[in-house]
C-alpha cells in the first residue's frame, strides 16, 4: 500500500477520517509510520466482514466476490484500491483485466462496515434520513475511479444489531477531483 494512493487514504488527506491525518497518510508512505496497532473493533471488523457480506447476498440475491488483488488506474498509477469484494454478474466470475484495474464479471464494488452504536448516527442524514458516512463515500468513489465500475454498495452492520445498506453511483466530476487530490498529494 505505500506505492499509491488507496480509498482510505484519500479520505484522510481531505481531512475526513475520523481515524487519519494528512501526516498519518505521508508517513505511512515514506515509511515512518508507527506500526499500527489492531484494536478489538479492528479485529471484529475483520471477523465480521464475511458475515456482512453474506447477509447482504441474501437480502439483495445478488453475489459477492473476493478480488485479492490491488487494483492500479491504468492512467493515474499512484491510484490504488483494495476493495472488499466485487458484484458479481449473473452466471459469470469477476476477473481483473490486463490493465489491473478494470473488473470483467463485475457489477459493482461492495464494502462492507462495521460500527459502533455511537457511530449510528454517520449512517443517517440530519433529518433521520439514510446517509452514508462521506469517509466511506470519498473511498467508495474513489474505487470507482480506480475501477472505472458505476457504483459501489455499503453494507454495514451497526452497534451489532442494525444492519444498513447504501449505495453511490459514479459521479466524473467527483472522482476527477479525488484523483488530482491524490496526484497532488503523491508528487
């Protein structure tokens, strides 16, 4: 991961993750990052990751696929993603393309979340509506980006008891601004 950009990445440097600095991303890069430290959330993240995907197959009847590559933008390579899982399209696998970004057999890309309780709130709009938290919005959009796929999928499992979905479409001007946001940060 220190030979690019990724989606968590871009969300610290625009100063939106409640978890990351600007200087955390730079030293992470150059090297001079304190090892991170996996925390009991961390880990039951990771545990959980599996089950939010799965929930969220039988909800929607769609699949989800692993994609265990890091993915390069074929033009911009300090653009990276190391994206949870991809949709898959019916009666087909997804596979990465030759130019390591595009996903053939893709019908999107799929995150999956787990959060605090106290973290409710990030998932729902000032007026109680559904909302996406814009840390996970800025990476999904930039994993479009990377990927050239039109939407991502958020599924998230909150306080252990609430389970979310949410979606974002691609939007060019958005993900024109992330990549020089990133490209400006790399140079």
């Amino acid at each position: 991961r220190r030979t690019g950009i990724g989606g968590s990445d871009v969300a610290a440097l625009l100063g939106l993750s409640p978890w990351r600095t600007p200087l955390d991303v730079y030293l992470d890069k150059v090297g001079q990052a304190e090892p991170i430290v996996e925390t009991e959330p961390m880990q039951w993240g990771n545990i959980l990751e599996d089950v939010v995907a799965h929930h969220w197959q039988e909800k929607t009847g769609r699949k989800v696929q692993r994609v265990n590559s890091q993915l390069r933008h074929p033009k911009h390579p300090y653009a990276i993603a190391n994206i949870d899982r991809a949709i898959v399209v019916p009666g087909s696998r997804v596979r990465v393309a030759d130019d390591g970004a595009t996903l053939l057999g893709a019908d999107g890309i799929f995150e999956a979340k787990t959060a605090s309780a106290y973290a409710d709130a990030d998932w729902r709009g000032l007026d109680g509506s559904d909302s996406l938290p814009v840390y996970y919005a800025a990476q999904g959009m930039f994993y479009l980006g990377v990927t050239g796929q039109a939407s991502c999928e958020f599924a998230a499992l909150i306080g252990g008891q609430r389970f979310v979905m949410r979606r974002i479409e691609r939007d060019e001007d958005t993900i024109a601004a992330l990549l020089d946001r990133a490209r400006h940060f790399w140079q």
